[in-house]
C-alpha cells in the first residue's frame, strides 16, 4: 500500500537573514541618539537649549551628524524590510514597515541636506539665520517627515498592543507618540528652550520605536 507523505511549506530563503535586519533597525534610534548626544555634549559654541542637534551637522565636525543621519537612516530601511517580513497579514503589518521606510528615507534626506548653521554656532553672528537656504529648507521638511513618521508609528503600535493584550506597553506609545507632537509644537511656536525640548521628545519616541524590533529579532530566521 503506497503511503503519502504531507511536507510543510519551507520558509522562505533570503540573502540577508531577517533577524539581521530587525536588529540593524533597532539600532537606528539608539545610534543616532548616543552620538547626537555626544557631541552635544563636547562640540565647541554648541548649547542644546539653543541649538537643535541637527545643527551638528555644520562646522568642522560637521561630517560625524551627517554620517550619523545616513547610517540611521539606512539602518532604519533594514528595520523597514524586516518588519515587512515579520509582520506581513497581521494587523498593522503594513503600515508600520512603510513608516519605518519613510522614517529611514527622512534620515537619510536630513543627512545630505544640512540646516543653516545659527545663533552663535559654527561661527555665525548671535540670532537666526538671515535667510533660509535651499538645503535648510529641504533639511526642515525631511525633520517634519521624519517627526512625523516617529509620531504615527508609535500611535500604530500603540493599536498592535493593545490588541495584543499589553495595555502597560500601548500607553508608553501613545505617550512616546504624544509627547513628541506636543514637543514638536512647543518648538515650532518658537517658545523658549525649544530646541531642548524637541530633542527630549524626539529621543524618547526614537527610542521606544526601537524596542519594536527588538523583541522580534530572535524569533525571526
């Protein structure tokens, strides 16, 4: 009597494992975070109150915020496909994996257009800019984009928590993803210590989207 044998699909093969992606996206916040914070923390004339990081990028120094946009950037395109793999037919399994390509898309666009050096820093005059540049502005909309992103990923995790079962880790999201819009707020009113305070709720927010892969990278192949 022939028998039948019944083989499960086999998982698909890819060149880059999918656990390798998952981990090089969740190392894009952390990354950009340390070294914005560090040269914060040492770059001559540069004062965080007054000062947004991304300002960074000017001066002398100015390549280290520029590769630290970029790097980020394409680590958070490898989060991107990872995720697109993990989550694929799951809810929020498509739209967190296309906001984690814009957000890298949106590093990547701060890094190659840098913002107007000002108010002291880089050897400007005390103030803001005179004008706005062409890659100040272009610098500016891809900060919007990737605020944005940032903000809309942390509420669509907040719903993939929640229906999940995990009320403790949907609040953080939502309050991550709150706090970042309030900040962004704050400083675009041009009320005081601004720049201080989008970065207090930038990193936050940078941060917890991170723990979103990092949990998924050891069950991934």
């Amino acid at each position: 009597m022939a028998t039948t044998s019944v083989h499960s699909p086999a998982s698909p093969s890819y060149a880059v494992p999918t656990r390798a992606l998952l981990a090089a996206g969740a190392a894009a916040g952390p990354l950009w975070a340390a070294v914005s914070l560090a040269q914060a923390a040492t770059r001559d004339g540069f004062d965080p109150v007054r000062h947004p990081l991304s300002m960074l990028s000017n001066g002398p120094l100015g390549w280290l915020q520029i590769t630290n946009f970029v790097v980020a950037g394409v680590l958070a395109l490898a989060g991107a496909a990872g995720l697109r793999r993990t989550l694929r037919g799951t809810p929020g399994g498509t739209g967190l994996p296309r906001l984690f390509l814009v957000y890298g898309l949106g590093l990547i666009a701060g890094g190659i257009f840098v913002t107007d050096p000002a108010d002291g820093f880089a050897g400007t005059p005390a103030g803001p800019p005179e004008s706005l540049s062409a890659a100040g502005a272009a610098h500016l909309a891809a900060g919007a984009v990737v605020f944005g992103t940032v903000i809309a990923a942390n509420y669509v995790l907040a719903g993939r928590y929640s229906r999940a079962g995990r009320r403790t880790a949907a609040v953080v999201s939502r309050v991550a993803g709150t706090g970042l819009l309030a900040a962004n707020v704050w400083a675009l009113s041009g009320a005081p210590a601004g720049s201080l305070v989008l970065a207090s709720g930038s990193i936050p927010a940078m941060l917890w989207l991170s723990t979103s892969l990092t949990p998924l990278a050891p069950r991934a192949a």
